[in-house]
C-alpha cells in the first residue's frame, strides 16, 4: 500500500480546510483589530486563551485515546465491538468534562472573582460554558480523525470557523458592540454543530456499551498527555497572561497580533500533517510493523522540513508586510518578534513526528515530564525577561522554551524509534529559499492582492527550484502523479 500517497491524500482534507480557517483567520483579523482597541483586542485574547486551556484539560487527554485506540478496536486487537469505543470514550468525556468545567466555575465565582477585571468577571459563564460544549466537539470529531474521514472532519471544522466568524461579528456589529458579543456568537455557533455532530454518532453510542476497564486505560495512557497538551498551550498562551499582568492590555494586543500572524503562517503546514499521520502512522504500526512505519515517517520529515523552511524565511523576510496588511500599523511595532516566533512555532509541529515512537509504546508519561519541564522553563524566563524586555523578552522565552522541548523529544523518544533528517537536504532548503525571498525584496506589498501575488511567486519559484536541485524529490512528486 503506498501510504505515503494516502497520507497526502487525507492531508489535503485537512490542508484545504485548515486553508478556508486560515481564510477566515484573515477576513476576522482585521475586522476585529479595527472593531476592538489594542486593549479590547488584548482581553478577547486573554479569553480565548482561557478558554482553549480550559478545553485541553476538561478533554482530559480523552481525545488521545480515541486516536491511539480506534486502530486497536478495528484490527480486533481489543476483543470489544467499535459502539464499546465510541460509547465509552464519549460518555466518560461527556461526565468527566461536566465534572470538571462546572466545580471550575464555582471555584471561579466564590474564590478568584475579585482578582478579575470586570471585563472578565462578566465573561466567566460564557467562557465555562464554550469550554464544556467545546470539549464534547473535540472527542466527537477526534472519532471522524481516527476513522481517517478527514472530508468530513474538515467539512466540520470549516463550518464552525465560518460560524464563529458569521455570528461572532454579527453580533458585535448590530446587537453587542464589546467582547461578551463575540463570545455569545461563538458559543450559539458551538452549540448547533453540537447538535449536528450528536447526529452522526447517536446510534454508535449507547449507556449498555460501556466498558470500565477500557475506560481506566484510556484514561492511564491520556492522562499524562492532558499535562503535555496543558504545558503545551502554556508555551504557546502563557506569555499573554504574564505580559498582562507586567505591561497590560495594550501589550498583550499587539504581540497577540504578531504571534497570530505566525500562527495563521504556520497552521497550514504543521496542522494538516498534526490531524492525519497519528492515525496514519498507528495502522502501519500494526499493519506493517516497525520498519515500513520508520520508513514512512523519515520522508515525513523531509516533506515537512521542505515546506517549513521558506515559511519560516519568509515570513521572517516580509513580516511588516504581513501585520500592516493584515491589522494595520498601529500593530507594527510588533513585527520585532515576528522572526523569534515562526521559528519555534515550525520546527515544534514537527514534533508529531519526533514523538512516534513514545506514542507507539504508549510511554505518554515521558512526554508529560518534557512538556512539563519546558513549560516550568517558559515560565521563568517570562517572569526574568518580561519586566526587562517586553514583547521581545516573551518571544525568546518561547523560543528556547520550545528549542528545549524538541531536543529532548529527540533525544528520548529515539530510543524507541529513530527518524532521520536529510541535513543536505535542510541546506538546499535555507539556500533556495534566501535566494528567492532577497529576489522579490523589491517588491513591496500595498495590498492585500499584491501580497497574495508575492506568495504565489515565492511558491512557483521554490517549487520549480526543488524540482531543479533534488532528483530524489522530483522522481517521488512525479511517482504521486503516476499513482491511480
């Protein structure tokens, strides 16, 4: 079986996806950085933030079952039919997360309320009430992930970005004009794909087709991966809890809209390859064996590195460009941390590559330990760098905060299964890639045309470069092609 084809295929679902996400991500962006002060602008971050950690642990790593699993039950490894899986796995997601969001609630509301700010005093219910409702989204669509249904998935995944999008705006234009309207479109939004997504799995989940003893092991492998996720999402949101509680509101709007530049650059190469080779790389696992998987995820990797690299320079290059364009000069002084951020941003979602092996053999409380362990890491250096250097300081601190969690990911999940990177290859990458952005460093973006122009030209010179310099890669897209 050629997986390698099959995994582009189901990537493409979720590239083409994540690229109308993306879209979205452009059409709200400046809409909201014109609509919302800096400081206005800097609360809604603090929001959002809130409310993806709180999802990432009310999940409680239940998502990361559904994935490592679903090959198990399907290949009969687990001797339990498939509604034992997806009953289990949901209603246990369903009590575990309704546990933990609503006594979060109360623990708010009795014993924190008075160091909120009343903006966020008055978000507290929405925020509790979009984590419980996004939780149940998450697991219900991790089971359409793991099925390898990534049409569907992504067919979800659009409709609740363009919902937030559609209602979010709509609200804050005609009827609320502040943060809590937003958030109140969101939450209207999450809830109809709710009902939908309950639609499709509702005959597959049943309270008679529940397992207990697969649930406390779904439960023992996700439950290291909850504090990785949360450590994870630490490096990737803390700084903004810190640069508010140091510099304030105004600060936290302006990085935030620097650090979603990055993020919108990179989430449509590292989010794709993220949602389909965990599935992809398990059924190999347990179809081939250790080999074809290890084969499998080096030419992976240099895909990966392939692309990243002129994202990484790129964005590097032409990154004033981007935030004028996109949230207008009053976000510019931003731009400083542009070049600090893409870098730990690529080279980190490639870590779903780096840690296979750990996840083939279920050794998810050492990934706990590293995520922890960078995140402790990037806390301290935001509380040593912030006062001292501002933006720039919170955007180091994630650098090596990162840097310190791949290399180790390397170091210790290579024990178990080793993936190599083609250092010329990497070499030829930077060097094309300088060549061409210095090329078009004449060509100065006006609009938003213009620079949709500039990255069409970047992406027809870099991909007829590579097709120039690297035989190997020539001969393997050519046999994609011939593939039927």
């Amino acid at each position: 079986m050629n997986y390698i084809k099959k995994l582009f295929q189901q990537s493409s679902y979720y590239f083409i996806s994540n690229v109308f996400v993306m879209l979205a991500g452009f059409i709200s962006f400046p809409i909201l950085t014109r609509i919302f002060t800096p400081e206005e602008y800097g609360v809604m971050s603090l929001v959002t933030i809130t409310v993806s950690l709180g999802i990432g642990f009310s999940k409680f790593g239940l998502q990361h079952a559904a994935l490592r699993y679903f090959s198990d039950f399907k290949e009969n490894v687990i001797k339990l039919n498939m509604s034992y899986y997806y009953s289990t796995l949901f209603i246990g997601s369903l009590t575990i997360s309704g546990l933990i969001v609503f006594s979060a609630f109360w623990i708010t509301k009795l014993c924190l309320s008075g160091y909120l700010n009343k903006s966020l005093q008055d978000l507290v219910l929405l925020i509790v009430l979009l984590i419980f409702v996004g939780a149940l989204i998450n697991i219900l669509s991790m089971f359409l992930r793991a099925d390898n249904r990534g049409a569907l998935y992504s067919v979800f995944t659009i409709a609740r970005r363009y919902g937030h999008l559609l209602l979010g705006i709509i609200i804050v234009v005609y009827i609320m004009e502040n943060v809590r309207g937003l958030f109140i479109g969101f939450l209207i939004s999450d809830v109809l794909l709710l009902i939908v997504l309950m639609l499709f799995f509702i005959r597959k989940i049943k309270l008679t087709s529940i397992s207990p003893s697969f649930l406390k092991e779904a439960v023992s492998y996700s439950f290291p991966l909850i504090w990785m996720e949360l450590s994870n999402m630490i490096l990737n949101f803390g700084d903004r809890y810190l640069l508010q509680y140091y510099k304030g509101s105004e600060s936290v709007g302006l990085y935030s809209a620097a650090y979603n530049v990055c993020n919108l650059s990179q989430s449509v190469l590292s989010v794709p390859l993220r949602l389909a080779v965990i599935p992809m790389y398990m059924s190999i696992w347990n179809k081939e064996g250790k080999d074809e998987t290890k084969g499998f995820l080096d030419k992976i990797l240099d895909y990966y590195i392939m692309i990243g690299v002129p994202v990484i320079i790129g964005l590097s290059w032409f990154g004033d460009e981007f935030v004028t364009l996109l949230a207008t000069s009053k976000y510019l002084d931003a731009v400083v941390i542009i070049p600090v951020i893409i870098l730990p941003l690529i080279v980190f979602g490639g870590n779903v590559i780096f840690t296979a092996g750990l996840r083939i053999y279920k050794k998810t409380r050492i990934l706990m330990y590293m995520s922890l362990l960078a995140g402790v890491v990037n806390v301290i250096l935001n509380i040593l760098f912030i006062p001292r250097f501002g933006m720039l300081g919170a955007a180091y601190a994630t650098l090596i905060s990162y840097c310190l969690l791949v290399v180790t990911t390397v170091i210790v999940s290579y024990r178990y299964l080793v993936v190599k990177m083609d250092v010329k290859c990497l070499i030829k990458y930077i060097g094309l890639s300088l060549l061409i952005m210095y090329s078009l460093s004449f060509f100065h973006s006006t609009n938003v045309g213009e620079m949709l122009l500039k990255i069409i030209l970047v992406l027809i010179a870099y991909s007829l470069g590579i097709m120039m310099i690297d035989k190997k890669k020539r001969n393997n897209v050519l046999a994609l092609i011939k593939f039927k």
